[in-house]
C-alpha cells in the first residue's frame, strides 16, 4: 500500500495532471460562488469536459473542483448574508455578524483555514479507511454487493431530510430510469419503445444537469437584482489567522463529524455543518456570542463542510454507496472507465484510490490560498444576479450534455427532466435519491442477477454481511417510526415536512413550497400511472430481463400509492397551507375571526407566489426549447448569438450594452474551446 501511495504521488509531479487539478480547483471556486450549483453543478458542468481523458487526469479535475467548492461557497455567506449553497448558511450566522462589525478578513481567514484543515483531515480520513476496510470489502460476494446497492438508495431516501415515502418514490424513479435501454445481462432492449436513441441509456450527464442545473436555473432566473447590501472588505488577515490557531480542537471535531455525515448516505453537508455547530454550541462555556459573530460558530462548520466531501468518498469508492449526488456522478464516471468499486478498486486501482487522496489534500490547500489571493474578485461574482448568470450557464450545460453521445435527443432529455426536476424540488421530494437510483440501476441489476443464479432460492439473505446490511436499513427506519410515535409535538405528521425545516430555510424559498397542494397530489398520481405502466410493458421481456424491472416498478408502485393515500388524507384534512398554519392558534372570543382575517391574505400571498414561480419557470422551460429549436435550425454558434442577447434583455432586463459584450464573449469561448478541448459544438439543418 505504501508504495501505492508514494506511486500516486510522483504521478501528480505530471505536468499534464497537475495542469488538470489546477483547472479543477478554479472551475470549483467560481462554481462554489453561483447559488444552487455546489458540488453538484460542479462535477456535473465539469465531467463533459473529462470524456476521452485518461482515468487519472478525469479524477485530478473532478476532485480538485469538489475538494474547494465549499471553500468559495463562504464568501457570499460573510460578505452579502447570502449564502451559496444551504451548508453555508451555517457560516452566514457568525460570518456576516462578524464582518458588520468591520471585520469581515477576520471571518473570511477563519473560513478559509478551516475549510484547508477539514479537507486535509478529511484526506487523512480517506487513507485510513482504505488498509481498514480492505479486509471486509474483499469478503463481499454478489449477495452483500446487492444489498450495498440497495442500501445506497434507500439510505438516501430514508435519512434525506423531508418526506421519506416521496424519497423512496424518488429513488425507485431513479432506478427505473437507469433500466431504460439495453439489458446488460441479455442484450434485450427494454422501455426503447423501438427508438434508437433509446436503446444506448440515457445519458448520466443529462440526468445530473437536468434534474439539478436545469431545475435550479428555472428556479433561481427570476432573481433580476442581489438585493442584499454587500459589507466591505475591512479587518485583517492576520488577526484571522492567528485565531484559527487556538482553536484547532473546534477544527479536529467539526472535521470528523464532517467525515461521519459524508459515509452516512443522504446527510451530506448541511446536515453536517449544522451537527458541528451543534456541538461547538454544547461544548462552549460562553454561548451568548453565538449567532452574533463568535469564531467558533465559523471554525467548526468550515471544517465539517469540506470533510464531507472526503468521507462521501470512502462508501462510493469502497463500497460502491453513493453518499450525495456528486460522488454519484463520480461513480458513474467510473463505470464508463471500466473501474467496479469495492473489492476490484482496491486491488486492481488501489493507485488511483490514493491519487484522489493526493488530489484532495493539495486541492484543498491550493484552494484556501487563491480564495486569500482573489477574495476581491470572488466578492464581485457574488453581485452578479442569477438572471444574467443563467444563459451562460445554460449554454454550457446544454453543451456539456452534448458531449457523451453526441446527440441532440440527450438534450431534449435534458431539458425534460429539468421540468421533473424543477418539480420534484418544489414539492418537497428529494432529488438526490433519483440520481443515486440512477446511477446504481445497471450494478444493482448485474449482482442481483448473478445472486438469483448463484443461490438456491432465498438462502443467500442468511449470509452474515446481508443480515448485517439488512439490520442497517431497517434500524434507521424503526427509529424514524418510533420517533413518530412517542410524538414530541402530539401533532401527526402528514408528510410534508419542508426540506429546509430549520434555520437554513430561507436559502432557497421555492423548495417544498408545493408539498400539500394540488401539483404536489397531481406528481403522486403521476408516478402511480409511470410505474404501473413500467410494470405491464416488463411483461413482454424475457424472464431474465425482466427480473429487475418488475421488482422496481413493483416497489416504486406501492411507494407511489402510499404517497397517493398520503397526499388524500392531506387533502381531506388541510384543504390550504394557511388553514394548517391557523389549526394550532389559540382561539379566544372572536378568535376564529381574527385567524380568517390573518390566514386569508397568507393563502392568497402563498398562491400568488407559487403561481409566479411557476410562470417563470414555465417561461424559462419554453425559452430552452426554442434555443434548442434555433440550435437545430442555425447550429449551436448561431442559436447563442441570437438567444443569449434575446434573454439578456428580456428575461434579466439588462442595457443593451451588456447584452452585447456579454454575448460577444460567450460567442468567443464557444469559437476557442473546440481547439483547447475535445468539445464539439452541435451542427445544424443549415450547415
């Protein structure tokens, strides 16, 4: 192992590797600054890019942006109140506090060392896991392997924060998606409905940036201004830096409860930065400064944020468990290599295990430098408004998703599952067990056909590692189950907890702002119809290709119906959200007046901001569809010349002299990168 790890080492001396890296850490700090991107949007904007690559320098890229996205996420937090993505609001807290009262180099030193430390102790993590671990993973057989995949998408759902029945619904719509196309196991086509294009998958690419980039894009472009006053960059550096010093024992606990959340599937980093501000809350003596600029409030949250990452890298290299959508994407990405995780990765690649290691300590290092050397700049990209960023980013995405198959069905895809996933995050149904179940379909299908082979009937479920795996979801579902019972709050739940419960909740006001509403009800009946359909079509397949089909839309279908009945009895019970605001207020004389007059104008509030989320969103969807219809016409070159000024102008409301520089710019990058990169561009009718 040592000099697996020594070997990985020198090969980071390559010129070419490094290059790789190095564009991984900007592309991840600038990507860091964009709300509602994060690791996500990175990996997934980033992995086009890698296709033709060779493994090592793919990784070196991908893992340089992922190990400093949540490095640059802080800036907006501190200096604009503003976070940029959900986990950085916990930094917002004391950071922006800090920085009103003029020091806001202070705050920003804290954060940046922090998040250095938490990814370099996260490294450490990583390195240790892999001689610990090794032993086990070389145990497992095709029983365990299924269950792992198992337990990678029901995890997800069941520990994502929000409705675990719509995250089980969303995983089964993962995996059911991922079946589409050819059977690995014999080379039948399924769901094709005799299309070509269908009959190769879809494309991991597309699903990543439509159900996440697109949808946060639809969501977010209506926002035509920052509002938020931003504070000066004021303070030392010093001062900052020499703090952080003394307290290292807040940084080493916050960084490994940061790897805790990472190798738990679907905790990710909110919930992460929210634990280790928690215990850096519990352990203080002094606790009145918090939430009014106390350093510890941003040193342990910091340091988890970036730990996660790391420790979301020990279950999917490991165990092929997925913790989050990136490391899912990364997966992915290495199954198109070739590369298995678990007990092939380990004895096969067990160099490029420790190249990621590498990668992730200097990446994290480098990052925290250059946020030091161009926090200026970063503070200026934090005022651009999330309407003039879209058409960029639109075009860049759509682009990217070009790049895996060349085709311009992937982008209609694309565009089709932005709509579902714009859905999906507005009422309340977490998207991260549908990518997850995507990307884990084709290995959970192959083990779970080599164990109906290999084994006589239902013996395999009394080997010890399934039992051991078996126990591990089913205890955090009775634990859930228990918790409802005994009822803290005496209030039932009719599952449709927000997501975002929690302090964090403002960071995005349109996720779960449809649970309990007619749409939401409307997707319910939806995915019923979706899986009993996917059930009747499995009938014609063959009885090996229809194994796994016909076990997920079988699973997905009751999942899909207790969602239906849930969504009933909400119905039956909360005609309106306001009505369910007003259940718990006390009632005097005339209360019940005094409430009608209260909630009626907060319904109609909620109603009218709904239906404007809707319109520009639905006005966003259709302008994609015309950039791709123009696409089609005139060629990709073209259609951005005449949609981006179009959308500049009419959607973001800039001057026309922003347009146009804007546009020019675009239009240059687009010209240069086919010759810096082995990107191409979509050819239209007319050329």
């Amino acid at each position: 192992m040592t000099d697996a790890a020594f070997s990985a080492l020198a090969s980071l001396a390559d010129p070419s590797l490094l290059l790789m890296l190095a564009i991984g850490v900007v592309a991840g700090l600038v990507i860091g600054l964009i709300p509602g991107l994060g690791g996500t949007g990175a990996v997934a904007i980033l992995l086009p890019v890698t296709f033709g690559m060779e493994p090592e320098a793919a990784l070196a890229m991908l893992i340089g942006a992922l190990a400093v996205v949540h490095t640059s996420d802080t800036v907006a937090a501190v200096l604009l109140g503003a976070p940029g993505s959900a986990s950085a609001s916990v930094t917002m807290l004391d950071g922006y506090s800090m920085a009103r009262q003029g020091q806001a180099k202070r705050a920003l030193s804290l954060a940046f060392l922090s998040s250095m430390a938490g990814g370099l102790i996260g490294a450490v993590g990583l390195t240790l896991a892999i001689p610990l671990a090794r032993p086990l993973v070389l145990s497992f057989g095709s029983p365990e392997l299924f269950m792992l995949t198992i337990l990678g998408v029901s995890l997800a759902a069941v520990l994502s924060r929000g409705n675990v029945v719509k995250g089980l619904m969303a995983g089964f719509l993962g995996l059911l998606l991922g079946l589409v196309g050819t059977s690995p196991t014999t080379a039948e086509e399924r769901f094709s409905f005799g299309s070509l294009f269908l009959s190769d998958g879809v494309s991991l690419v597309a699903v990543a940036l439509g159900i996440f980039g697109l949808a946060e894009i639809a969501s977010r472009v209506g926002q035509r201004k920052v509002t938020e006053t931003p504070v000066e960059l004021t303070g030392g550096w010093g001062a900052g830096i020499r703090e952080w010093l003394t307290h290292w024992t807040q940084v080493v606990r916050g960084s490994l409860i940061g790897i805790w959340a990472g190798v738990l599937p679907g905790v990710g980093a909110t919930a992460g930065t929210w634990l280790a501000y928690g215990q850096a809350v519990a352990t203080a003596k002094d606790k009145r400064k918090f939430g009014k600029g106390d350093p510890r409030g941003i040193v342990g949250p910091e340091s988890a944020n970036n730990s996660v990452e790391a420790g979301d890298l020990i279950p999917t290299f490991l165990f092929g468990i997925p913790g989050g959508v990136p490391s899912a994407m990364l997966l992915g990405m290495l199954l198109t290599y070739g590369i298995q995780p678990g007990p092939a990765i380990v004895t096969e690649h067990l160099d490029l295990m420790y190249l990621i290691v590498w990668a992730f300590a200097i990446a994290s290092v480098a990052g925290a430098f250059l946020c030091f050397l161009a926090t200026g700049t970063l503070a200026k990209l934090t005022r651009v408004p999330f309407a003039v960023l879209g058409p960029g980013l639109l075009v860049i995405m759509l682009l990217g998703a070009f790049q895996e198959g060349g085709q311009v069905g992937d982008l209609w895809v694309m565009v089709l599952l932005g709509v579902v996933g714009f859905l999906l995050k507005a009422t309340g149904t977490p998207r991260a067990p549908f990518l997850i179940g995507f990307v884990l379909a084709i290995p959970m299908e192959r083990y779970y056909y080599l164990t109906a082979n290999l084994y006589d009937g239902a013996s395999w479920m009394l080997r010890p590692g399934v039992l051991v795996f078996a126990a591990v979801l089913v205890v955090p579902v009775l634990w859930s189950l228990l918790k409802k019972l005994r009822g803290t709050s005496g209030q039932a739940d009719d599952g449709h907890r927000d997501e975002h419960d929690g302090p964090e909740a403002d960071v995005d006001d349109l996720e779960g702002s449809m649970a309990g509403t007619a749409w939401s009800a409307a997707l319910a009946v939806v995915t019923v119809l979706v899986f009993a359909g996917a059930l009747w079509v499995s009938g014609s397949f063959s009885e090996e290709a229809r194994l796994m089909p016909r076990l997920v839309a079988t699973c997905g279908l009751v999942a899909a119906l207790v969602l239906v009945w849930q969504e009933a009895r909400v119905r039956r019970s909360r005609p309106d959200g306001a009505a369910a605001e007003a259940a718990d207020e006390p009632l005097g004389a005339g209360g019940s007046t005094l409430v009608a007059t209260r909630v009626e104008p907060v319904a109609d509030q909620r109603a009218l901001a709904r239906a404007h989320d809707l319109r520009i969103a639905a006005r966003t969807f259709v302008a994609m569809a015309v950039f791709l219809g123009l696409a089609m016409v005139g060629g990709y070159l073209a259609a951005t010349l005449v949609f981006t000024p179009a959308f500049l102008l009419y959607a973001a409301r800039v001057r026309p002299r922003t347009a146009i520089v804007y546009t020019l710019v675009l239009g240059a990058v687009l010209l240069t990168l086919p010759s810096l990169l082995p990107v191409d561009l979509p050819m239209g009718l007319l050329q």
